[in-house]
C-alpha cells in the first residue's frame, strides 16, 4: 500500500524567496493530520504542492502512490477523483448553483444515472446543513455556508483523502465544531485520510491525530498535540499560549539611532 | 519661532552653536507634520545638524515617527547628525509602538534601479508571449481532440455559449451594421450622384460589407462584450481559486471553459457576420430609397450582382479567424491576472485593446494575401 500522500525533500519557492526547504513528510492511511503556523509559513503552499497544483523546485510529491506532475492524464485525472480539496474560501463555481457545484464530480467522473446523482447531492448538502440552499447560487450564501456547501463538493465523491485549507475558519464556534466533528466522522466511517491546515487551536484539539507545525519554511514541530504541549521549544510555546514573539530591544531602532538620552535613564 | 497651525509651536533655541536646538511643543501629528518636515528638511539638506527637545509635546502620532525616519536617511546621505535630545513619555511610547522591525528597514529606500526594472519588464513580456503561444497550443490541441474524450466539459456548455457569445450579440451587431451601411451610402451618393453612377452605391457596398466592414464591425463589437466577458469571467474565477478547483476535481480549466467557447465562436462569429452584412446593405438600401430613387428591386438586383462568391467566403474565413483571436486573447489574459478585483479590471481593458488590435493586423495580413492570390 502506498501511503496517500508521500513528500521527500520538497523545495518550494516563489521567485528567489524560498518557501519550504527540504520538508519531508509522510501521512498515513486514516489519520489526521493538521498543519499549523503563522500566516506566510508556507501551509498553504504545501496543500497545493500536494495536489498538484504547483511544481516543486526541488524533490518530490506522491498523492496516492503517483507524482501528479509525471504523470499521464488519465492516471492524474484517476488520483484527483479519490482526492478531494476544501478550498480557503471554498472556490465554488459562481456560475452554478450550490447543487450543480456538488454534482458537478459525480456528473464529470461517474456513470451515475442523473437521479442517484441528485440523491447523492442531497444527501451530502444535508450533511453539511446546506439542504435548503440546494438552488442557490454561490454568491447568494454567506461565508459560512460557502465554505460548508464546498466541504460537500470535496466529498461529493467519497474521497480516499481530503484536503482542507482552514476549514473552520471565520465560523462561528458551533458551525465550526459541526464541520470538525463531520470530518472525524468521515474519517472513522471511509477510513479517509485528512490533511487540514488551520489557526484553530480549538479545532486541532477536536480532530488533530498528529500535528505538523512549520515556520519560516521549516518544520518545527512533529508529533501528537499532547507531545506537542510538552515540547521545550519556545516558538511551540508561544503559538500555544498565543504569545506574541518577544519585541526586538532598544538597540538598532530608529530611536537608538536619534541617540536619544532616554536611553541611558 | 515657528508655527505649523494652532496646534503646534517649534521654537530655534537662540545659540549658533552646532548642533541646532530646536523645541517643540503641542500636538505632533499628521496635521501638524508637513510645515515642519519641511522647516527641519531645508535645515539638514544644508547641512545642519539638529538636536530636538520632544519633551514638551503632547502627542505624537505614527506620521510624526515617519517624520524622524525620513529625516535621519536625510541626514545621513548629508553627513550631519539628528538627536532627539529629551522626549515626553508618550513620544517614548509612540517610538516604541510605531517601529520598523529593524533600523535598516526604516532607512532604506525601495526602488529598483532603472535598468533594472527595464529589464524585468522585458522577461515578464517574453514569459507572456510564452504563455500565450502555449495557451493557443493548448486551446487547438484540446478544440480537436474533446470530441472523442469522455465528458470533456459540461453537458450543454457549447450551445449555452452559442446563445451569450452569438446571439446575444446579434440585436447591437445588426443596429450598428446598419447605420453604418446608411452612413457610408450618404457619403458615396454625394460623390456618385455627380457622376449619375447612384446605383454603384449598392456595388460599392456589397463588396466593402462582405469583404471587410462586415467581418470587422462584428470583430470589434464582440471584442467589446464578449471578449471582455471572458477575460472577465477567467480572471475573477482564477482570483476566488475557481480555477484551481477545476483542476483539482480533475478538470482541465482549458478545456473546461476555453473548449466550448471556442467551438461556440467558431459558429457564432461568421452568423454574425452575415447577419452585419445584410443589415449593412439595407442600410444603404434606405439611402438608396429615399436620396437616391433607386427602387428596392433595382438596389437588390444590382446587389446580387455584385457580390462575388469568393469576397463572402473570404469575409467568412477572416470572422472565424477574428473570433479565435478575440477568444485566445480574452482567455490569455483572464488566466494571468494577479492581484484582487483591481486585477480583474486592468486584464479586462487590456483583453479588448489587444483582441481589437489583434483584429486588425489579422486584417492587414489577410488582405495582403487575398490581393495576391
């Protein structure tokens, strides 16, 4: 077996400002793993490395056992459709309604006849409380609702492994708890690998199996949040305790530099 | 003595001795800030070095921090010195809260050099060239080989874009035509009529119609509302990551949004085009009528003389080519916006500027090579 998602020295850069450096990681099948760090840390360049979506400077990327970029078509279209993704700010395709959007897979990849297709529809926008909006159209939803009725797109097709780009932010606690907890469900139910970059903290308590923390394009931290609490590591520390990271002193300032006597009081 | 407003005082402390002294007193602020950066700025470009005394000053707000910033890359690149002598606790505090991560940060100054930005402008043009000889690659590739692929796109996505890039169009398509076959036949009449040729109006405009306006005119309106649609369209969908969900559901973008409106142009546009090309004649047909006392009959039959199967074809062949172009272009540049909703518009204009201008050198060559064939 294949693990569901395999990267080996991966090197990421836009330009000449390297994002991740040499960053290995291997998820298993089944677990869930959720990727922490400041905003700029690269989180979000990792998912799309992972699907594909961006070529890696240097190493390599195996979603399910076949680097995306190497490649046939038919072979990359195959893995895509065992792969879902949760984008940021769900991405859903404004010209079709929220039930279109979520039959849209099933209609491009199955056979399905049209009415198991719709009763799938159904059923996954009633799973994420989005039953009532079937015939709206994207724009018509708030934020919340988008980022739900995206959830049900990226799992329209049962997925073997889903990626969330902050699924729970900018929600409010409750929607926020309901999406984590459908995502352990899915989880426990298919068996579904889940790969999910958040801020949360309250998030990554309810479905984290193992946290990857990065900074700077490094990995900082690997491990379970209980391990990850106990680490010495100030920089886990501060992210847990929400400690901004110590102000830089007098010196090299723009006051030291008007060599102000202040200073010397 | 000084004043900057009500709210702010400086005063040059009376000894000639280097450096200056100078105090403030009063409200530091971004109101306050432009007479004095301007009174300390003409001081330190002559080269005086300045002590000033912030002891007696209010309040000082980011602007009067950025002041000092600005003042001290002055005072360097001039080789004197700037002191703070004495500061009140809350300018301490603003010096402490306003900061730049480092002292460099706040000194620096950020501009490329010329050249520099000369040549970035000219890699990013050959990347953009690039790009767009790969898109029409792609495009084609995909235009002859969807028809033999599973569900290369939506069921109906082809015939819907038949209805918004074709017919749509067509109501503004023959209203323009239209005048402007009345507009040209007004012209030539004054100049036939003294020659008693009037009924070379209808000759002269069935061969202009069918070998150039007609095609042309429905060029540069679809550019204007259907190529900027696209553009549109492919940008917001790149910028809200529609496009990236494409392709992560296993959906090519190209093919997916590109394909279908392709084969849709490539039937709309030469429709199009006779349609601009009737209304352009009854136009003329009007003037005809009304200015010319040439009969409907004699305006058509001399009309049908006149047109010459080889001219249709060839207005027909250049509006197919015209569409493409308007498509290509319009995709290209929707798929390399950057930058938010203000991205979305610059791409916009310069997706009809650039298809209206593609347009008309396509014009140019197929005219060159219709005069030697």
């Amino acid at each position: 077996m294949p693990w569901p998602l395999e990267i080996r020295g991966l090197k990421a850069q836009y330009g000449d400002k390297v994002i991740l450096e040499d960053l290995d990681l291997l998820v298993e099948k089944g677990e869930i793993l959720t990727v922490l760090g400041g905003s700029g840390c690269g989180k979000s360049t990792l998912l799309k490395h992972a699907v594909g979506l961006m070529e890696p400077a240097a190493g390599t990327v195996k979603l399910l056992g076949l680097d995306l970029l190497q490649a046939d078509e038919g072979e990359k279209k195959e893995v895509l459709t065992r792969t879902g993704v949760l984008f940021q700010g769900g991405a859903l395709l404004n010209s079709l309604t929220i039930a279109e959007n979520v039959a849209l897979p099933l209609e491009q990849h199955t056979d399905l006849p049209g009415a198991v297709i719709s009763d799938v529809v159904r059923m996954k926008l009633s799973m994420v409380g989005l039953f009532d909006a079937a015939g709206l159209f994207p724009p018509e939803l708030s934020g919340g609702m988008r980022k739900r009725a995206a959830l049900a797109r990226a799992i329209a097709l049962d997925p073997e492994i889903l990626f969330c780009d902050e699924p729970s932010a900018g929600l409010d606690p409750l929607t926020a708890a309901g999406i984590d907890r459908l995502i352990r469900d899915l989880r426990d139910t298919l068996a579904m690998t889940v790969v999910a970059v958040t801020h949360e903290m309250a998030s990554v308590k309810l479905i984290a199996d193992r946290v990857l923390m990065l900074d700077e394009g490094n990995v900082l931290f690997e491990g379970s949040l209980a391990e990850m609490r106990e680490s010495n590591n100030q920089a886990v520390q501060d992210y847990l305790a929400r400690k901004a990271p110590a102000a830089a002193g007098g010196t090299g300032t723009l006051l030291a530099a008007l060599h102000c006597e202040e200073e010397n009081k | 003595m000084g004043e900057a407003g009500p709210r702010l005082s400086f005063e040059w402390l009376p000894d000639e001795s280097r450096p200056r002294e100078l105090v403030l007193r009063g409200v530091l602020d971004k109101v306050s800030v432009p007479a004095v950066y301007k009174a300390l700025r003409t001081k330190i470009l002559r080269g005086v070095s300045l002590s000033i005394d912030l002891e007696n000053v209010e309040r000082v707000d980011s602007a009067g921090i950025a002041m000092f910033a600005d003042l001290l890359r002055s005072a360097k690149e001039k080789g004197c010195a700037l002191k703070v002598s004495r500061l009140s606790k809350q300018a301490g505090h603003a010096f402490q809260v306003f900061r730049f991560k480092s002292l460099s940060e706040a000194v620096t100054r950020i501009e490329p050099p010329y050249l520099e930005r000369k040549g970035q402008d000219l890699i990013e043009f050959l990347a953009a060239a690039k790009e767009l000889l790969l898109l029409c690659a792609d495009t084609f590739t995909w235009a002859l080989t969807s028809p033999f692929v599973r569900r290369p796109y939506r069921k109906g996505a082809a015939l819907e874009q038949a209805v918004i890039l074709g017919s749509r169009a067509s109501g503004i398509v023959a209203l323009i035509s239209f005048i402007v076959g009345l507009t040209m036949a007004l012209l030539s009449a004054t100049q036939l009529r003294t020659f008693g040729a009037n009924v070379y109006v209808a000759d002269m405009l069935a061969l202009a119609m069918t070998r150039e306006l007609a095609p042309l005119l429905t060029a540069i309106l679809v550019a204007g509302r259907s190529g900027s649609a696209v553009a549109a369209e492919v940008a917001t969908m790149k910028v809200t990551e529609e496009i990236d969900a494409l392709r992560t559901l296993g959906l090519e973008p190209v093919r997916f949004l590109i394909v279908p409106k392709l084969y849709a142009i490539t039937f709309t546009q030469p429709l199009l085009t006779v349609i601009s090309a009737i209304f352009g004649i009854l136009g003329g047909m009007l003037i005809g009528m009304l200015l010319l006392n040439l009969s409907p009959q004699t305006f058509i039959h001399q009309t049908a003389r006149a047109l010459i199967l080889k001219d249709i074809l060839s207005g027909l062949l250049k509006s197919v080519v015209f569409g493409w172009i308007i498509l290509v272009v319009g995709a290209f540049n929707g798929f390399r916006v950057s930058g938010g909703a203000e991205g979305v518009g610059r791409v916009t204009t310069s997706a009809v500027v650039q298809a209206i201008f593609g347009v008309i050198v396509a014009d140019a060559i197929f005219s060159l090579l219709f005069w030697y064939s």
